[in-house]
C-alpha cells in the first residue's frame, strides 16, 4: 500500500470517527465545538490533516521511535493540563464537567463500583479490537509518563521474577475490591481507597525510572495485563525471522521486556510486547517485523493508519 493511500486512510477514518462525537453525544465533546458552536466542526478538518501528515511521517522514517515518544507525550501533556485546567475552575476542558480520576485502573472498576459509565470500558475494547495491545504504547495517557521516567534511566536493571505475578493481583484487586466497597462501605472510603492506589502507582513510576523499564505498564497496571492477553489473540503480531543472529541490541531497546534472548530464539515477543515497533528501528538484519494475519506486506500501512487514527481522536476527546 502506497504511503499517500495509508496517510489518506488515516484522515478518512480520523473524520469519520470524530463527525461520530461531534454529532451523537447529548452534549458537545470537542473543544472547538464547545467554544465556537458550529464553526468548532474545523478542528475534524485539522485533526484529519494531522493524521494525514503523521501517517506519512511513520511510514516514511526509520526512527518510528522518536516520533512515537514526541506525539506520546503531546497527548499526555494535553490531556493532564486540560486537567489541571479542570481542577482549575474551567468545567469546558472537563468531558463531562465533572472531575473524575486519571486511572487507567478505573476504566474496569469505575463502571463495577457505579454500575453505569461504560464510556472507557467501550472505548478500551474497541480500541483492543482494532489495534490490539497497541493501546499500552501508543494511546494510554499514563503510559507516557511510564515510558518517559524509563527512557531517563539508560542502564536496564533485571527485574525480580516475581514482578510478573503482579498485575495479575491488581488485576483480581481491581475487579473485587469495588464489588465490596459498593457492597457494604460508604462512597467517601471508596474515594480513600483510590488515593491509596494511586500512591502506589506512583511508587511504580519511580521504579520504571530506577530499572529504565516500563515498570508501571509492565509489571502493576491491569488494563497493560488485559490488552497483552487480548493482544496475543489480535491479527497484528511482530514476529521475528530465522535471520535474527541474537544480537541483543532490540532486547535493550524494548523498554517493555518482551525480547530476551530466549524469545528471539522462539521467534515470538514475550506477552509483554505493545507493539510500540521500537525493535523495528534497530534491527540491522530487518528481521522484526509487523505481520497482519501472518503476511507482513500490508502490516505496517494498515496498523499506522489505524492507530494514527486513533490517536488523532483520542487528542480531540484528550480529557477526563
């Protein structure tokens, strides 16, 4: 697929997802719309152009990894200074007017605990369905700041083994503890319990930076533990050729740990893998590659316009 086709994708899906939230929700979800009515419907026209221009930048570099990391960490600092605007006083950069939690955690327990809200859930399992674990590398607000604090820290640290255990306990924590909470304690506990979570996320970003690993999304994050599984059942998979001499230098490169040495040899990345494509940039022999269905020749132009896509949207709605 030509690089003008896939970028031209990118755009029409881009318009087509946002002329969706601009036209079926009760209440305006872009700013343009919130500030200039009607006329607000110009921001689908420059978001399209972005993805436009982004798609044809990632398909036309061998430094996918820079790119992903700048427009990363727009989409982080966009969405939490429209939080602070919010916690601020100016209820227009709220989704809802409402403040709510940045928890990526809250996507699962949020609805459990209220009953209702199904917002993320839905836009978590659409985005799955698209692009599989992609969600964890390229359009989780969170995962930025993970991936930045790792990228400070140069020298990988080995990780304890029984690090791996540990999503999957938040995972059973994240789903139990609102069912109780709901059960039998007040709401004003409930919102105690999720500053405790929070404490101890932020312990996990601080050790992303000490180990210059993607701790946090690794190792603590349930919604990383959802999309990974999922992610292994998901048409999109990297895969690694018989050409791959074991050099080891993806291996440093994945921030994420899914390419030790013994996984190069199996040819697959562990469960871990987000698809970020770092590994892609580094590989002297082209041996990692993006397959869809198990054909690599249209996997990259389908993925960028997709996932571009929806991280064009995703920087419209950028808002708790």
């Amino acid at each position: 697929m030509p690089i003008l086709i896939s970028a031209l994708i990118s755009s029409a899906i881009t318009i087509t997802l946002l002329f969706i939230v601009a036209t079926v929700p009760s209440f305006p979800m872009l700013l343009g719309t919130r500030f200039l009515g009607q006329y607000g419907l110009v921001q689908i026209a420059l978001h399209a152009l972005y993805s436009f221009i982004l798609t044809y930048i990632f398909l036309g570099t061998n430094s996918r990894s820079k790119v992903r990391n700048t427009i990363w960490t727009l989409f982080s600092v966009i969405f939490f200074s429209q939080l602070l605007l919010g916690l601020l006083g100016w209820g227009i950069f709220l989704q809802t007017g409402n403040l709510h939690y940045p928890v990526p955690t809250l996507i699962i327990s949020g609805p459990i605990f209220r009953g209702s809200g199904f917002f993320m859930l839905t836009l978590l399992a659409s985005t799955m369905l698209l692009v599989g674990s992609s969600w964890c590398s390229h359009l989780c607000y969170a995962g930025a700041i993970d991936n930045l604090l790792a990228n400070k820290n140069k020298k990988k640290r080995p990780t304890p083994s029984w690090f791996r255990y540990i999503r999957l306990v938040t995972l059973l924590l994240s789903i139990t503890i609102p069912l109780i909470l709901k059960l039998y304690f007040e709401v004003a506990v409930a919102h105690s319990a999720i500053i405790s979570f929070i404490g101890i996320s932020a312990l996990f970003f601080l050790l992303s930076y000490r180990y210059g690993k993607m701790i946090h999304c690794t190792y603590f994050c349930p919604i990383g533990l959802v999309t990974n599984v999922t992610g292994k059942f998901h048409p999109f998979k990297i895969k690694i050729d018989k050409s791959c001499d074991g050099c080891g230098v993806c291996t440093l490169k994945c921030k994420y740990g899914a390419l030790s040495p013994l996984q190069l040899k199996k040819g697959v990345p562990d469960i871990r893998c987000t698809l970020c494509m770092d590994c892609t940039d580094v590989c002297h022999n082209n041996s990692i590659g993006l397959r869809v269905f198990g054909r690599k020749k249209m996997a990259l132009p389908l993925f960028y316009s997709i996932v571009v896509a929806l991280h064009s949207v995703f920087l419209a709605v950028a808002r708790i």
